[in-house]
C-alpha cells in the first residue's frame, strides 16, 4: 500500500508528473549541486513524540528559567519603553473585529475599522498640535526616514538633510539606507559635550540653499531636554527648510507639543501606548504634517478621511482619503513604498489614550518625570558615578557616567547577576561620553526597585566593578 503523508496531500503520481514537467526522474535530482559531503546520509536523530501534557511541562520549565521583564527590574530603553499596559488595551485590540481586519479597501465593509483609525489620528493630532496624522507607519526609524525624503520631494532642487550628533544611532542608519539610494546627503550638527544642546552655531553655518529639513529630538535620545526649539525653529524656517521634530508621545502631558514650536513634520514611536517591549517590536511609527497640502499630498502611508451625507437624516461616513502607496497609483508616483501598516498597533494607541484622556496623560508623564529624577538623583550621590552625565534636564531616560577605572559593561554585568537589567551601554556609540549607561525609568519603576538599583550600583562600583 502507497503511504500517504498525513500533512502532505501529495501521492506518488502526482510526484511522478511534477517532475516529469521539470525534466527530472527523480526527487534527489532537484538537489544534485548540493556537494555530497554536506549532504546527512542518516536519518534525523528524532526524539520520540511526546503528549501534549508533556510538551507543556517541557515549556513551563523553560519558561520557569525565564526573569519577566513587567516586573520592574528592567531599566533598558533607548526608544522602546517598558510601560505598564492596562488590560482592557489587549482585551479590546484583540477582539475578531481588528485582530482579523487588513487594509480597509472596501470602505463599505470597513467602517469600524476605519472610524478607529480616524479616531487615533485626532487623539494624536491634538496631542501634537499638529494638523494631520496618518493612519501609521512601521516605527519611529521609518517614520524619521520617510520624513527626510519627504522634505525633499516638498523643497524640490534641495538634497540636504540634517540631524542632531545625538540622534539614535539606530534612526541614522535606517534614515541612511532610504535616504542614500535617492542621493539625500545627511549631515549631522555637533553639539555641546555638557548638556548636549544642538549647537546653533554649527545648525546656522550649515544653513545654506540645499538643505530640505532639519530633524530635531525632544525629549533627546540620551534623554535632555532641548530647550532651543524656538531658536532652532526661526534658523530652520528663515532658510525655508522644514523643521521635522521627533517627540515621545507621554511627555507632551508636561512638554510643550512640536506644533507650538513650529514643527512642520512631526514623528514619534507609539510602542510606549498600549503597546509591549516584547523584543524591540513590533512598533508603529506616528507620523503627522501641518495643513499644508504640498505637504499632505506627499506624505507617506495612508490617511483617513470622514465624511457624510448630504441630505438628513446626516449620516457619517469613512474612507481611505490619501493611500500614496505604489500598489494603488502608478509605481514612480508614489510617495512611499509603505505596505502594510501597523493598524493593529494604532488601535492599541487609540484605545490607551482615550482610557487616559489629557488628567491621565499628564499623571502618567509626572510619574515617570518623578521616578527618572529621583533615581538620577541618587544615583548621582554615589562616589564615582555621574548622573545625568549629560544636560540639565530629563524627562525618561538620562546618561550615567561611570569613573575612577570603573566600566559600564562591568556595571552592566553586576546588575544582571542581582537579577536587575541595567540601561542599554552607550561606549561604542557615544564614546566620548566614556564609560556611560543610558538608564530609562518609567512609570513600571517602583521606589524600592530603584532603591534596589542604587545599591545594587554603590557595591559594584565600590569594588572597582569587579564581578562577583
């Protein structure tokens, strides 16, 4: 009797007749220029099958082995925040009605979706002070990167971009690799070594008529706070180039939003909204413009429009109003070559916003001003360590600076056999800041677990940083 594979609907005879399409006689054919030598000639060396009960202690002890990061005893950041989640977030993302929705095509079978949509772009459009959202991109990189192209494809004969010396690393390379092939020229500007302010001197000498957009940071990726946004905003548009400002969403309950400075493109990550750390992803990236339609007619992604009858009873209605994708319009007209977007993702940060409103968002942007503050604080009272080691004020995350012989990654390495995840290790990047940490502290973040961290940081550092 032939035996049949009890996944694989495929009979002899049907093997038989694929080949002999291919011109082959038999299936090892298919992978004759595979050296013989790196081919198995035994057969897998296979446990048996296990029951179910079986495969689920197996995983239960490994998971056992795990240290969960919702506990409070991570303090990495460095752009993804671990914050806490409330459970109607995942409770209501999660339902059939959005779990299970694509793009939104068809406007008459999408409603529910696309109204949720619409209803994240206000809540971040008033958040901002900023005139038009859009419906997401992937995450906060791509997001700087389509604004930089952006700024060109607005200021046409222009192919400069500039970027703060203190940008995350990580932004700079993705905003380089989409930038490159389009022949951008990305240009960063220096800047203060003690408080790590945007030099303007530096900004004002590399003003000139090829400049498109100049992308600030605030809150910073090493946590100061920029306070020369006005100034920064005058230089930027009396070249008429574009301000583009990078924000985190959770501070604008204390900060000024990038509208009331003069941004005119707007990005931030949305992980920090209802979102988990999970591994670095997945994200979605916020992305908004001001009311100018040679600005909205170029932006990337998709918008959502409403709209309505025109005769009573009135009735709302919502559509797809801008999709400037390559799949919709003819491929050298479109803006981005965006896919699928993190709609998912949005209605989470829709949904965490609305349970908030403006009272929780400022509480919760307090807490964390608070936590960040009291533990740099402390951590600065400790004989050898430097916190903040860069700039004046913080919000979330700050620099802390190791001295007398003592290395970060030491540090680091102490903190994990304490069972506590120190901040992510800046040396390589950032190497004249010496041996630093950039430690993020969020809402997450107990009095006694960052008392806990202090110590922890005091014995390390008292020993030389020798491990234990």
């Amino acid at each position: 009797m032939e035996y049949k594979h009890p996944w694989i609907p495929m009979t002899k005879a049907t093997e038989k007749d694929m080949l002999e399409s291919i011109g082959k006689k038999r299936l090892d054919e298919l992978f004759s220029n595979i050296p013989e030598e790196f081919k198995l000639q035994r057969d897998l060396d296979l446990p048996r099958s296990h029951s179910e009960i079986e495969v689920t202690r197996r995983i239960q002890d490994l998971a056992a082995k795990n240290r969960p990061a919702d506990t409070g005893r991570v303090f990495l950041g460095a752009g993804i925040g671990m914050h806490y989640v409330p459970a109607i977030v995942p409770a209501l993302a999660t339902r059939s009605e959005f779990l299970t929705s694509y793009t939104s095509y068809q406007a008459e079978v999408s409603q529910g979706m696309l109204q949720t949509l619409f209803e994240y772009q206000s809540l971040l459009a008033e958040i901002l002070d900023i005139d038009v959202v859009n419906s997401s991109m992937y995450d906060m990189a791509t997001a700087v990167a389509e604004a930089a192209r952006m700024t060109v494809r607005v200021k046409k004969q222009r192919s400069k971009f500039l970027v703060p010396g203190t940008m995350n690393p990580e932004h700079y390379k993705v905003c380089h690799t989409y930038t490159e092939p389009v022949e951008i020229e990305l240009d960063s500007i220096e800047y203060d070594s003690k408080t790590g302010l945007m030099s303007l001197n530096d900004l004002e000498s590399k003003m000139d008529d090829q400049v498109a957009g100049v992308y600030i940071e605030n809150p910073s990726y090493l946590g100061f706070i920029e306070d020369q946004v006005d100034e920064i905003s005058k230089i930027v548009h009396e070249h008429d180039a574009l301000l583009v400002a990078g924000v985190d969403i959770l501070s604008l309950g204390l900060m000024r939003p990038p509208g009331d400075y003069g941004a005119d493109i707007v990005v931030a990550e949305g992980q920090h909204l209802g979102s988990p750390m999970t591994f670095g992803g997945p994200l979605v990236g916020i992305f908004g413009c001001i009311n100018d339609r040679k600005l909205i007619y170029q932006m990337p992604g998709r918008l959502v429009g409403m709209t309505r009858t025109e005769q009573e009873p009135f009735e709302d209605g919502y559509v797809l109003t801008l999709s400037p994708r390559e799949q919709h319009i003819r491929r050298e007209k479109a803006t981005s070559n965006i896919c699928t977007n993190q709609a998912l993702l949005a209605v989470s940060a829709a949904i965490y916003l609305s349970l908030l409103g403006p009272t929780g968002l400022k509480q919760v942007g307090e807490t964390i001003a608070y936590n960040a503050n009291y533990a740099a604080k402390m951590l600065d009272g400790i004989p050898g360590v430097k916190a903040p080691a860069l700039g004046k004020s913080t919000w979330k995350e700050f620099v802390v600076r190791f001295e007398n012989g003592v290395t970060a990654n030491a540090v680091y390495e102490g903190l994990l056999e304490r069972g506590l995840h120190g901040g992510k290790l800046l040396t390589d990047e950032f190497p004249t800041l010496g041996e630093s940490m950039l430690f993020c502290v969020t809402e997450v973040h107990s009095k006694e677990t960052i008392e806990e961290l202090i110590r922890a940081v005091k014995d390390i550092v008292s020993q030389g940083g020798a491990e234990r």
